[in-house]
C-alpha cells in the first residue's frame, strides 16, 4: 500500500477507527471482528495484514476500555486472570499459526467463525 495517503484515505480510516473503537468500548469487545473485515474490504488490505493490522490496534483499544471498567467497578479479578492466562496462550497459539496459514484459508476460516457467532447470538 502506498504510503502517500490522501485526506479522502485518512479520513475513511478515522472514520472506521471510530467505528471500531465506539462497537469495543459499547461491547467490551468485538471490534477486531468488525476491524479485519473494514480492513480488508473498504480499505484494501490482504487478509493476513488485517488480521495482524487489528491486533496491534485492538491492544491499545482493549487496554483503554479496561481502565474505564475498572475504574467503573466492573471488572471480576478472580475471573479475569484465569481467563486471561488462557487467552494469552490462545493468542500465541493463534499468532503463530497466523503466519503458517493461507490467506484464502484465513478467510474461508473467518467468514464461519463470523457466521456462527452470528447465529448463536441470534438464537
């Protein structure tokens, strides 16, 4: 992608970073769900790029969001830190298979997950 990007380029990104960043804060989460497809389809990245693109910016995001729960009251330390000793290896499992799989099979891979999450939340 070319590094010379014009306002009309930026602004979309603002705009779909806003839009990432008002569904994780609303939901505790979910932007990176709606981050890799943004990212692939209104703003050209290839499939693996937008998968690792919105890690690095769902981690920032993530951590702003805590600190507002936290200071809410919201946050169950008990919990959190099993959880987050399983997500943590989930996160280096998947990084590293990340890099070892195709990019069609990524998305072929990702449109299920998308598709599945969708059905159970309807259901």
């Amino acid at each position: 992608m070319n590094n010379q990007f014009s306002k009309k380029h930026i602004l979309l990104l603002l705009i779909c970073g806003a839009l990432i960043g008002l569904i994780n804060g609303f939901f505790g989460g979910g932007g990176g769900m709606l981050c890799v497809p943004i990212l692939e389809k209104a703003i050209g990245l290839e499939s693996k790029k937008a998968h690792a693109t919105t890690l690095c910016v769902i981690l920032p995001l993530c951590i702003v969001s805590a600190v507002i729960y936290i200071y809410n009251n919201n946050i169950d330390f008990v919990n959190l830190s099993w959880v987050s000793f399983g997500a943590v290896t989930g996160g280096v499992i998947g990084a590293f298979f990340l890099s070892k799989i195709n990019s069609k099979w990524l998305s072929v891979i990702f449109a299920i997950l998308m598709f599945g999450v969708g059905v159970k939340m309807v259901i």
